[in-house]
C-alpha cells in the first residue's frame, strides 16, 4: 500500500479545546477513507498554542527556531491538510492566520484542503466561507467542497454528534479522494545544486 501523510493544524486555544476535538474527528474519518481507497494515512497533529512563542518570534525576528521550521516543514510536506480554527469575531483566530503567514509562499500551492471551524453558536458557521475558504484560495490551495463547522449545541447529544460525524465522514471523503489520486508532494531543497561545475567554472 501507498503511504499519504495529512497535517493535522488545531488553531483552538485552550484545552481542551473544541478545534483540537473536531481536528481528530476530521483526521480519523479522513485516515478511515484513505484505508478504504487502498493508502496507508500517516497523520501528524501540530496544536498552534504549543507553538504560539515561537511564531510571535518568528514573526518579529522573520527567522523560525529549529522546533518551529520542522512543523512548517511537515505541513508544506504533507499531501494534504486538515485545518481547524476557532471563530472569533466572524473569522478565524489570530493565531492560526499568523501560522498560515508565516509558511512559504507556494507550499501550499495545489495542497488539498479540509477546512473546519468552531463556535459558540451556529451563527459563526459562514466563517467557513467567508474567511477560511478565501484564505486558502488566496495560497492555491485545492480546498474540498465540504467544510465542517460545529458549534456548542453540536456536541450535545447523540443525534447532534451523528450528524456531525455524518458532515465529517463526507468531508473526509471528499479530501481522501484527493489526495490518493494525487503523486506524493516532493519538496525541493533550497541548499541543492542544480548547476554543475562545468557549467559554473564557465560562468553559465
């Protein structure tokens, strides 16, 4: 079996947190699926409040500490990405945009997508489409037609709970079949030599 490995970002803020609660449920339905289309899913969580001094630093000095590079190096790596972000004030949170600043340009460039979000009330859920859709549109990203909001009455109850998984198992469908289809991403190193030393030695 092909392997995949999907990037799991949980933007929530505090623990537990409901954003982290919605990444694994999106992260185990899409590893569900990808078993189902014959690929072996690796996933790797990053909980953005682990990382929150080191992208403040990153941000004032424009340099990433060695932690903070190797988790930017596992979502531009990744073959496709989970993101789960809080709502606040009808869009996303300041840290989670900081972190999506802060990656480089084009890593997320043909990038399959899930997008989810989380909130108090129902009312936040256009979040979904009004400010995580476009950011990741902005980066080239392919982002799946399901996005996945839940709100606190969502976890209330059973039949609150299936239909959130029912959203979720679509969603995660929906990315899976993405990514498989997909060759693994490749990343290039920046430090390579792709001159020779003929060629240098000419001055080309």
């Amino acid at each position: 079996m092909t392997q995949r490995t999907i990037a799991v970002v949980s933007g929530g803020l505090r623990q537990p947190s409901s954003s982290r609660l919605l990444a694994d449920r999106l992260a185990a339905a899409t590893g569900e699926e990808l078993t189902r289309l014959g690929v072996t899913p690796k996933i790797e969580v990053i909980e953005l409040r682990d990382h929150a001094h080191e992208i403040v630093d990153n941000l004032l000095t424009g340099f990433p500490g060695s932690a903070f590079a190797k988790v930017v190096e596992t979502v531009a790596a990744a073959d496709g990405l989970v993101a789960v972000s809080p709502v606040f004030t009808a869009s996303y949170s300041g840290l989670f945009k900081s972190f999506v600043d802060l990656l480089p340009d084009g890593s997320l460039a043909g990038k399959p997508i899930l997008i989810g979000a989380t909130g108090g009330t129902a009312r936040h859920s256009l979040a979904l489409d009004h400010a995580m859709r476009p950011l990741f549109a902005y980066t080239r990203s392919i982002v799946v037609p399901t996005g996945v909001f839940a709100a606190a009455e969502d976890w209330a109850g059973e039949e609150a709970v299936e239909r959130l998984d029912k959203r979720s198992r679509r969603a995660a469908a929906e990315l899976a079949a993405e990514v498989a289809r997909r060759e693994p991403t490749e990343i290039e190193d920046p430090f390579a030599l792709r001159t020779s030393f003929e060629d240098l030695l000419a001055g080309e």
